[in-house]
C-alpha cells in the first residue's frame, strides 16, 4: 500500500513538471489564488515572490463548552500558540520553521510552487508539494513507558532518542481560482511518526479540501477540511484508532501585506500531521474552539 501512494506522488509529480515545460512557450501571467500562503491551519499553494520573509502567530484558545466561565475557552487551561518564520530564497521555493507551546513542537517545512494558475487559462491550476518536520521537545518521561517495535508486542524498556520523537508529513495540493470571489483546493498528504502508542499507527493517509468565499474587497469567509482515512492496509491495530476529521470554518481580512483569520476549529494542534493523527473531537460544544492567524509579509 505504501508503495501505490508513492507511486501515485510520483506520478502525479512527473505530470506537473511535464505539464510545466509545454506550457513555458505560452506562461501567462500568474493569478493570485489565494491572499495568504496560510488558511487557517493549512498552507495553500501560494508561495510569495522571491526574498519575501513572512512572519505568523497562531493562536488556539480552549474549547468553548465552558461557556461564559471562561468566556467560551479564552482563559482556558487548554490554549495553544505556534510563532513562526517562512522565507523564500529562490523562485517558488518557500522554506520555514516554527515552535509551537503544544508538545514543545519544533517544526521545519518547506513547500515548492511546481505549477501556477495563470490568467489566460494555459496553465488551469496551481500545484505545490508541502512537507514538514516536526520535532517533539518534550522530556523523556512525558512518553509512554517503552517503544512499540510490534504491535501489542514485547515492551522495551524505555529509551526515547531524538530520532524517536520525530514526525512527518507530505502532501500534493491542488487550486484554482474560479472566480474574483471563490478559489479552492485540494490535496492528499501521507503523515509518519517514528514511535507510535500502543493504540496508535505510525501511518496515515488523509484528503484535504479547503477555499474562501470573497464577500468584499478584503474579507472571505473561509472553511478547511481534513480528513484522515481509515485503510485497513497500512494499519497496525486490529482495531482502527478513532481518527476523526477535523474542520475549521472562519473569517479573513487581508492586505498586501497582512492577513488576518478567525475561526472556530475542533483541531487542537497548529501542525498537519498532529491535526491528521490525534484529533479525536468532534465539530460540536465539546469539541471547537476559537482560533486566529496573523501573518505578515516583507519584501526584501
């Protein structure tokens, strides 16, 4: 099963680089899919120009079934927050880091524009290829008591190495701009972590729909959704984890140079492969909770 979905990566990477060299003769100018490189938690294909340094604060409040008490999550123990950095050196080549307050998380993520929508309909939509790493910076004793070599197989006695806390996650998006006012997008993403629990799998296939809805100049409303697939091939368990979806609907107001979202998700995390592997809330009371994006862009 692995290797039919690096087969079909591949494949549909081999398609987008030959899609882009017969198209070279006639490129068009490229569209503007979508305003940020960021909808909530996701990364669209967008990718700034060359020497543009951007800057994002996510924040993730706690869920809002507390009500007023907390008013809705806002002073809730639950709270998360992710200060990141993404730059592009090279022409549709983004590179980035971030640290989020969530299992002390380190990330490292780069994406690379392969395909740009452009006016003329040459090229019909945009492809990027995203991938991030991501290192847990938690203590030793903050993991279970020993490593799973086997499911359900023989504990080992516990020895957490840096190699043990680090995750994965790739992913092949799709866009396109069909009007001044709707753009959307898809993708397929694989996630692996190098130690899974004893109820967890190390693998994960998910689908991937997000897009904004224009309804002035600078201000979308927005949805994301990610599901995580349940493939019975690639699971470890005999009984398949409670993976759920997670969904994110919100509000944008965007500039040049800024960009500006609030929403209300059941996603805890700010990273792919931890919103794919371990949100186990549904879209409901007990499970959203308000977030926002801020990100801010400089050419240099």
């Amino acid at each position: 099963m692995k290797k039919s979905i690096l087969f079909i990566l591949l494949t549909g990477f081999v398609f987008s680089l030959s899609f882009a060299q017969e198209t070279e003769e006639t490129p068009g100018i490229p569209v503007t899919v979508f305003e940020s490189n960021f909808l909530v938690d996701d990364q669209t294909t967008q990718v700034g120009d060359k020497k543009t340094l951007g800057f994002a604060i996510q924040h993730k409040f706690a869920t809002v079934n507390n009500g007023v008490s907390d008013l809705w999550g806002l002073y809730g123990p639950g709270t998360n927050i992710r200060l990141a950095l993404d730059y592009v050196p090279v022409k549709n080549l983004q590179i980035g880091a971030g640290i989020s307050k969530g299992k002390m998380m380190t990330d490292l993520n780069a994406k690379w524009a392969i395909l740009k929508q452009t006016d003329n309909n040459k090229v019909p939509v945009s492809v990027a290829l995203y991938g991030v790493i991501g290192i847990d910076g938690r203590e030793a004793d903050a993991f279970e008591t020993g490593k799973v070599v086997d499911t359900k197989g023989e504990t080992m006695p516990q020895s957490i190495e840096l190699m043990d806390k680090v995750s994965y996650f790739s992913q092949l998006i799709v866009s396109r701009k069909f009007t001044e006012w709707l753009s959307v997008q898809a993708g397929a993403s694989f996630t692996h972590y190098n130690m899974a629990a004893w109820n967890q799998n190390h693998d994960l296939v998910g689908l991937h729909a997000l897009g904004r809805v224009k309804i002035s100049p600078q201000s979308s409303l927005t949805f994301n959704y990610n599901a995580p697939l349940k493939i019975e091939a690639i699971s470890e368990q005999t009984e398949m984890p409670s993976y759920k979806p997670n969904l994110a609907i919100g509000w944008q107001i965007s500039t040049f140079t800024h960009a500006f979202q609030i929403y209300v998700s059941n996603a805890a995390s700010m990273i792919p492969q931890e919103n794919m592997m371990f949100t186990s809330s549904g879209f409901d009371k007990d499970g959203i909770a308000i977030g926002f994006t801020i990100t801010r862009l400089w050419a240099f």
